[in-house]
C-alpha cells in the first residue's frame, strides 16, 4: 500500500530535497517530450519543421500548464487533509477531482480539434510552417485525455508525499517517445505527424502505468466508486484552490504565446530561434520549478497542521537550494547557449537567434530561483488568488507590452526582447515580498488570539 509521507515533522532540507529530485526528474522527463520532438526534426527535418513543432508544442505546453494548475487543487487540499489526519475525506478529494478533470478533458479536447487553424492563424504560425502547425495541435489535442490523467495522477501522488512514482512511470514513456520519434521521423519520414504521434503515444503508456500502479499499490485511504462524484464542498474547495493557479498558468503561457507571435513576424529563423530557445528555457527553469511543486506540498501539510513557522523554514530551505542551481545555469545559459542551441538544430543562423534570446533568460534563472518557491508557498498556505493576480499582471502589464514595444524598435534584438521575461520576474518578487510580510503578521495575530482563547 502506498505510504503517506509525513512534512510536518523532523527535519526539513533533507526530505525536500529528497522529494524534490524526483519531481525535478519527472518534470525533465516530461519537457523532453516536447525537447525530443524538436530535436529530431531539427536534425532530420527543416527550418520550417522546426518552427512548426516549436510553435504547435509551445501551444500544447499552455494546456499543459492549464491543467497542471487544477491538479494542484487537488495536491494543496489532499495534503492539507492528510495534515488534519482526515483521511476519509482525502478519497473524496481523489473522487471529485476525477469527475472534474473528465469533464475537462472532454472541454479540451473538443475546443482544440475545432479551433486549430484559428489558433495557429492567431500564433502568426508563418505561412511556410501554417499546415503543419495545425497538423500537429491537432494530433496533440486528440490525446488531451492522457495529458489530463497523467497530471491528476500526479497530483494525487504529491499530496501523498509520493514523488517517486511519477518519475518511474515518465521515465518509461520518455523512453517509447525517443523510440518512437525515430521510428517515425528518421525511419518513414513523417516528420511533424511523426513526432506528435509519438508524444501522444509515449503519454498514454504513462497514465498506463501509472493506474497500474496504483491498482496494485492501493491508496493509503478509503477509496472507492461511492467517492467518484462531484463532492459539494470538495469540489469547490479543489476548483479554488486550482483555478486561480489554472488561470495565472494558461494566462503566463499565453503571454510567451504573445512573444512567440510577436517573434513568428519577424521570419522563420526568428520562429525557429525563439522556438529552440523555449525550449532550452524549458529545461533551465526545471529546479525552479521542481522545488514550487515540492515547497507547495510541504506547506501544504504544515499549513493544515497550523505549523506556520515550519512552513517559513521551507520557503527559505526551497529558495536557498533554488538559487545554488540558478546561479550555474545563469552561467551556462549566458556565456555556452550556442552549444546548447546546437543540440536542436543544424542551422548556424537559428542557432545564433536561439543563444541572443537565450541570454536574458540567464538573468531570469536567478529571479525565478526566489518566484517559484514563493508562489509554491503561497499555493500551499491556499492563497492561489494572490498567486493567479501576480501572474497576470506581470504577464500583461509587463511582458506582453515590453516584447511588443521592443520589438518595434530597429534593429530588432532578440535578446532585448527576451529581457521583457526578468523584468517582470523582478515586479514579481517585490509583489510576493510585501504579500508575505502582510500574511506573516495576519497568521501570528490569528495565532495569538487563538492562544489567548486556550488559556
């Protein structure tokens, strides 16, 4: 049976880290499945494949995020419920949850297959790259179902403290995707249908798993078909804690979909450039993010646990750990992103697009190092409507309006472009900053009037 980790005791960098590195290497995983797609056709295929892939994964990445956001509702209120020791309830939290991301994924599903050339049309797909963008959003989209178990899965996993497993089961899918992206873009060279294939076939053998898994294992709780419904006050509680998180996500995706289309008038080389870039930036933003989701759980148990001061010590144990990474992939990200750039495509002028880009994200992995772990703090404690503002505005009011004023001025520079990213990481944090200071003082006069009552 699947055991329950317990974050509200003993010590705290030791269990973070260990619960981190298998988020860190499932989340690297699952980039991959987007890195490979892109890496296969940037060797085996053209220019024009490239940005294709680029732009159709950047898109699929958004939806991606979006229901990674509702799985974390599922994530803050199960671990919140294992810290009050309501177990009972924490299956029901498993039932609702099925029920709301079924009918998500059927949403999803549909909307994408129907709106695919508008979509790619609103991206600026270039004309050259249009049809095999839309080919491959729609062949994506039709394994939207896989996209969102696997993530509901995932999130039930962390709630119980179990990161381990996730890993295993992306470990195998990413092997079938590899597999499957030569087999089908270097042995019948279907190009971009192959890779998306291949991406949504390597997803289906992870959710696979991942329900055998679970069968075998079992839940730590009482689970079964009585729980899969729409739970009344469950169901709300999952939808608030995951919208706002759903919403800042789809919403920040959509604003690096804004600098993509900015980007796609500028030509292909710029597409395909950028596109390699957000795909690098995938990669250098994984600690950073790792250590939200798993910052996030432990808060999550100590917050239901009323153990605020432990809570604070994970934020600061996550940042620290965080900036130790950040610092040597700012440097990589600097002064080497050509060779990094090179591992996607063969082409010295994309190349070169891709590094220039890449360098303001250098600057961006040391701000995030602080971001990341705040809203992973801010997610646990439950305050996702702070963490969904923050997002917007740093989204729209910064980067979206500084990309586009940029890149109208001449000569164009990618690597201004890109530093639209830092700029508003930076508000960001100040924002997360003052919050924290304000909710720091409201949980210690909530805490002393609570003792005031005992005694």
């Amino acid at each position: 049976m699947t055991k329950i980790s317990d974050f509200t005791e003993g010590k705290i960098l030791s269990p973070l880290l260990k619960f981190a590195m298998p988020v860190l290497l499932a989340m690297f995983l699952q980039v991959m499945y987007g890195a490979v797609d892109l890496l296969i056709v940037g060797q085996f295929g053209s220019a024009i494949d490239v940005s294709a892939v680029a732009t159709g994964s950047q898109v699929m990445m958004t939806i991606t995020s979006i229901i990674n956001g509702f799985a974390m509702g599922v994530t803050i209120l199960m671990g919140q419920k294992l810290g009050q020791g309501k177990y009972k309830e924490a299956g029901n939290v498993v039932g609702s949850g099925i029920c709301i991301f079924t009918v998500l994924a059927v949403i999803i599903t549909a909307a994408m297959l129907i709106f695919a050339v508008p979509i790619s049309r609103l991206m600026h797909a270039p004309v050259e790259a249009f049809d095999d963008t839309v080919l491959y959003v729609r062949i994506c989209s039709a394994g939207t179902i896989f996209i969102v178990a696997y993530n509901v899965i995932c999130g039930i996993f962390r709630g119980l403290g179990d990161s381990k497993t996730p890993l295993i089961t992306v470990s195998i899918a990413c092997v079938a995707n590899i597999l499957g992206d030569i087999l089908l873009v270097v042995g019948f060279h279907m190009n971009v249908a192959g890779v998306a294939i291949a991406t949504v076939f390597a997803q289906a053998i992870s959710v696979l798993l991942s329900i055998i898994i679970i069968n075998k294992r079992g839940l730590p709780f009482e689970f079964s078909k009585s729980c899969v419904r729409f739970h009344k006050g469950l169901t709300s509680q999952i939808l608030k804690y995951g919208a706002p998180i759903a919403l800042q996500d789809g919403l920040v995706n959509l604003s690096f979909l804004a600098i993509t289309t900015i980007v796609n008038s500028l030509g292909v080389i710029a597409s395909a450039g950028v596109g390699v870039a957000e795909k690098l930036a995938g990669f250098i933003m994984l600690v950073p993010s790792a250590f939200a989701q798993s910052v996030a759980a432990f808060v999550a148990q100590n917050y239901g646990a009323k153990k605020y001061t432990r809570a604070k010590k994970t934020l600061a144990y996550g940042i620290g750990a965080s900036i130790c990474f950040g610092v040597v992939m700012a440097y990589l990200t600097f002064f080497h992103g050509n060779l990094l750039s090179g591992m996607f495509s063969k082409d010295v002028a994309v190349i070169n697009a891709s590094w220039d880009y890449m360098k303001a994200y250098a600057i961006d992995c040391l701000l995030t190092s602080f971001l990341f772990s705040m809203i992973g703090f801010f997610n646990g404690c439950g305050k996702t409507t702070f963490v969904m503002f923050q997002g917007i505005f740093g989204a729209f009011c910064i980067r979206i309006p500084l990309s586009y004023m940029i890149s109208k001025v001449a000569p164009t520079s990618l690597f201004y472009i890109g530093l639209a990213t830092p700029s508003s990481t930076f508000v960001q944090v100040v924002f997360c900053l003052v919050y924290f200071i304000i909710v720091s003082k409201n949980y210690k006069k909530r805490m002393d009037i609570e003792n005031e009552n005992h005694f």
